[in-house]
C-alpha cells in the first residue's frame, strides 16, 4: 500500500467508486452519503490529500458513479424520485466548473467512457418502487461526444424488442420475475464494460442473471446471454 486517504465517514457509501485522471494527477471518488464527488490530489500517492469537491446535491438525489477521460468528468446522479429519469451532468477535470447535463434513464447506476473517448455510456437500472406500482423500463443511454459536448447525439437503448420472447429468455436462464413486468421493465443494467475497439458494448444485468450485448455504433441490443 503506497498511501491511503479515509474519509471519516463509518458504515455508509462514503468512499464508492473511484476514478483517476492523469493529466491533473487527481482521484474522482464518489461520496453517495454527501451526494458529492470527493477530488484527491494524488501528486505525492503516499499522502493522497482532499482537494475540492463537486457537489451534485442540486442536480438529484444522488451522485452514484463517476468516470474521467479527455479532461471530462462525468457523473451519474438519480432523481429525486428514483423511478424518474436522472442525469449525466459533465464537469471539467481541470477547473470542476459544470459543463452540462444530459437526460439518462431511470436510476442511472454506472457510467462510464468507451476507450476511445468518443461515447459516455450510462446503466439505467429502472428499479420498481417497493409496491411495484412504479416499474420504470432499463436501459442504457448512449451519448456520441464525437462533435463535442455541446452537439452530443444521445440515444436512449431499451430491451422492448424482446418483450414478445420472454419464454426464450427464460429457457436460456434468464431471471425475470417481477410481477406483471414486461422483458422491458424487468431487465435491470448494473453495469457496462466496453471492448477495446469502443464498437460493443456488454451490460451486466445483474438481477436477471444475464448480459446484453449492444452495438454502440448502432444503438441496439444485439444478444441477451
């Protein structure tokens, strides 16, 4: 262990996901008990030291993960009401100044940069409320950053195509369960890795035992494994 740096916070998610930027020699660290991204200057990693904050209390309910690339920190906060659409909002790594902010899906869980750069990819869990009154689709929201933030083409990937193959789903081991859900509503995204080659797209669907294979480029879901 080179260095460590405790945020004083007990038995809450104080200290979530953690990302790095290299250009600025800092750690982006997702605080969900305070609804911030916590900045740690890592210039000397034996004393890793908090140097600023990003305080997303006034874009939703909470900041629940954070990615870096090309001096873009984006992070993945929830509404106020977990079952309505969230938000990407993206800062910049240098100056922490809010650049904009981008509509994802419901309960965006996870965000992350394809390698390349060109694509900011968000897993929309769309959690039901506790009385499954409420039980928001899943997907996966695709942002093209390719003309820049300000011309970003964004695209909203949902399972409805596979609504009419539950049976399928089933017999190959997926787990969907929830009571009068559709395929659609009942996939859950967790979490996104993407290939080298930034063209495709695997989403852990974790509370359905499975994974969706999803084409970038096109923005659709090719396989559900």
């Amino acid at each position: 262990v080179k260095g460590s740096y405790h945020t004083g916070i007990y038995d809450e998610g104080a200290a979530e996901i953690v990302a790095f930027e290299p250009w600025t020699q800092r750690l982006f660290v997702v605080n969900s008990n305070d609804s911030t991204i916590d900045v740690l200057d890592v210039i000397d990693p034996a004393n890793p030291i908090k140097a600023a904050s990003i305080d997303a209390t006034m874009l939703g309910a909470s900041a629940n993960s954070v990615a870096v690339s090309n001096g873009l920190v984006a992070v993945a906060i929830e509404a106020e009401d977990s079952q309505a659409n969230g938000l990407v909002a993206f800062y910049d790594a240098f100056t922490l100044d809010l650049l904009t902010t981008i509509e994802a899906g419901a309960l965006p869980d996870m965000v992350t940069f394809s390698p390349n750069g060109r694509y900011a990819l968000v897993a929309n869990e769309g959690e039901p409320n506790d009385e499954y009154t409420v039980d928001p689709e899943g997907s996966v929201t695709i942002i093209d950053l390719k003309k820049g933030l300000d011309k970003a083409k964004v695209v909203n990937v949902g399972f409805a195509a596979y609504n009419d193959q539950k049976a399928e789903l089933l017999a190959k081991g997926v787990n969907i369960y929830g009571p009068g859900a559709t395929v659609a509503q009942d996939l859950e995204p967790e979490y996104i890795t993407v290939d080298h080659k930034s063209k495709i797209a695997f989403v852990a669907l974790q509370e359905n035992n499975a994974i969706a294979k999803i084409n970038i480029k096109k923005g659709e879901v090719i396989d559900i494994m």
